[in-house]
C-alpha cells in the first residue's frame, strides 16, 4: 500500500504524544467507527503517554461497549464540567470522525479555545481547518482505516494487538455496511486481512454488533417496515419517520435505530431513503443512496448536514410532520437524477 501520510509529520506527532497528556473526542453521539477509531487510538497510546482519555459528547451504542476501554470513556453529558476541564487541561487533543468543531456540539467552544496541540483524523469530504495536523482523507472507508494507516505508517505496526484490532475493525464493518460500500478499496480488504492476522475474530465481533440488540428494538424495527414504511415509486425514494411517542413505545436505546434506513434502499428501484426520527428539540435525519445521486448534496442544502454522496445527515427545527413535508416537497426537483 502506498503511504498516506508525510513521514515527517507524523514523527511529530508521535514526539509531541509521548509521555503527555493525551484526550481523544469523537462526534457527538459516536458510531461505531468514532469509538472504534477513539478506543483503537485509546489502547494504542496508553503505554506510551502519561494519561490519555476519551471523552465522548453524549452517549453511545449499548452494542459497542465490548470494546476494550469502552468502561473509562468520560460521557459529557454525564460530567460535561470534568469532559470540559480535561479538554481545556491537555497537551493534544485528537480529533476522530468529525472535521467541523460544530460536531461536538456543547463542547465546541472548549476545543476551540484549549492551547493543546490538535490531530483530526477523518475522512468526510470538506474538512475546516481547526487544527494543527490534518490526516483527512475523503476516499477512505473510514476514520478506523485511517487511524490503522496512522499507526503502521508512524512506524508502530508492532503495537496493533487483538484490542486495537478488534476495535478497527469493528468501525470499518460497521461504516462500510459489513464492507459492501463502494470506499471498500482493495487497501482496505488488505487492512481487513490485517486486523484478522491480529487476533480479530470477524463472526465474534459481527455477533457483539448485530446479534446483540434487544427484544423492544427488533419489535420497534418490525414496526416500522410494517407501518411506517412509505414507498414514492415515482421519485425512486423510501423513507420512514418515527415520533418520540413511538420511541419510548418501543424504549428507545441509543443506536436503536441505526441501520433502519438501509431497509428502504433495499427495495427494488428504490435510489435514496431517509429515516427521520423526533427528538427534543429538532429532528434528526439520516439519508442513503445509491450510484451518483449525492445525498450529501440534499442534506447541505437543505437540512443543515452532510456526511458522504451516498451516506449523509442532517437535522431540522421544524416538527416532524413538517419535516418530513419540506423532504416531499423537494422530490420533483430531483425526480430526474433519482431516475437516471
């Protein structure tokens, strides 16, 4: 494989890591290539600097917390003054899975502010220069990819050990659709290959993923195929919206409904689905597509998001009801390319 990175920054990096104090923030909400880049990165530098912590701005998956190290994860909106102090207190502070500072929501103007050395490693397209060294690379399945090749290209292959790898490759399967998206490069399958040399064991970590949700959240997914699903033959879309009513119907979970709006593209001639789910105070979107059509592009310009052509977010301040209305609202306009 062809080396991504300048040798001569990530010395640097790997200089000004060691024997310091090390936090390493993911998005808001993490997914499982967030955690499984933060705890990759988390197990990686334990031995060799003099702390390091991973703060996650809000909570995470139930289904990712096997990961090695999930259990010392400080959740800022369980302790968002200690989340805060150890930002404001570090030496470097790596930033996984998110190039816009926006991402980390109530802890934005902490990062933004802190004196600490910045690393942002991330693969989303349109990065916003906040920190000092940027390992951005859009065409990579993932933030774990990329934290691999940061970590064998810095020299330390030797270090990748059954934690790591497990954590790796669980955020490329997930952020890959278990690695049939097109960012699945043969670099990538290489990597794969890796991680499993590494003591990774692929059907274990796929059962701890996949295999392990609760009875409410396989009668909530029931729910919405059966009666919530809506089909627009016309503009090859699917979509499905969820209210906060149904949410605590089914005891809502976080990451309860990651994955449901892969369901609607599924479906023959369908080209983009969207899963619109009511929350507090907005409503959060996710969006998939497939071939050209850029659900990134939608999302931008209309739903204050972004993400990758095929696999984007977004949110609105508007109720569900409208929400939904406004995305309907937009099809004509895109009947074409959803067509083509």
């Amino acid at each position: 494989m062809q080396a991504l990175f300048d040798p001569g920054k990530l010395r640097e990096i790997d200089s000004i890591c060691t024997g310091k104090n090390l936090v390493i923030l993911p998005h808001h909400k993490p997914d499982g290539d967030a955690m499984g880049a933060s705890l990759a990165l988390y197990n990686y530098f334990l031995p060799v600097a003099s702390s390091v912590t991973v703060i996650s701005p809000g909570d995470f998956p139930e289904f990712l917390e096997w990961m090695k190290g999930a259990d010392q994860v400080l959740r800022s909106d369980a302790d968002e003054g200690r989340a805060k102090n150890e930002i404001a207190s570090a030496d470097v502070i790596f930033c996984l899975d998110f190039n816009d500072p926006d991402r980390v929501q109530g802890l934005s103007n902490t990062l933004q502010s802190s004196r600490a050395r910045k690393v942002v490693i991330d693969h989303h397209l349109e990065p916003k220069v906040f920190c000092d060294f940027t390992l951005c690379v859009p065409g990579a399945s993932s933030t774990c990819e990329l934290v691999y090749r940061f970590i064998t290209e810095s020299g330390h292959s030797q270090r990748v050990e059954r934690n790591i790898a497990e954590c790796l490759y669980a955020g490329i399967m997930t952020d890959t659709g278990s690695f049939r998206f097109s960012s699945m490069s043969s670099d990538a399958h290489r990597i794969i290959a890796a991680l499993i040399d590494k003591g990774a064991v692929n059907h274990a970590i796929h059962e701890r993923i996949f295999d392990n949700f609760s009875e409410n959240r396989t009668r909530f997914l029931g729910h919405c195929i059966k009666d919530k699903l809506v089909v627009l033959p016309e503009y090859h879309t699917a979509y499905i919206s969820v209210t906060m009513e149904e949410l605590d119907t089914y005891t809502y979970r976080p990451g309860d409904t990651e994955g449901i709006v892969n369901y609607g593209l599924s479906i023959r001639g369908v080209r983009m689905a969207a899963f619109f789910s009511e929350r507090d105070d907005m409503v959060k979107i996710s969006f998939r597509s497939k071939g050209d059509f850029s659900v990134k592009d939608l999302a931008a310009a209309h739903f204050n998001g972004g993400g990758h052509m095929n696999a984007a977010g977004g949110r609105s301040r508007k109720s569900l009801d409208e929400t939904v209305q406004a995305f309907i609202n937009l099809l004509p306009r895109y009947k074409d390319a959803l067509a083509s």
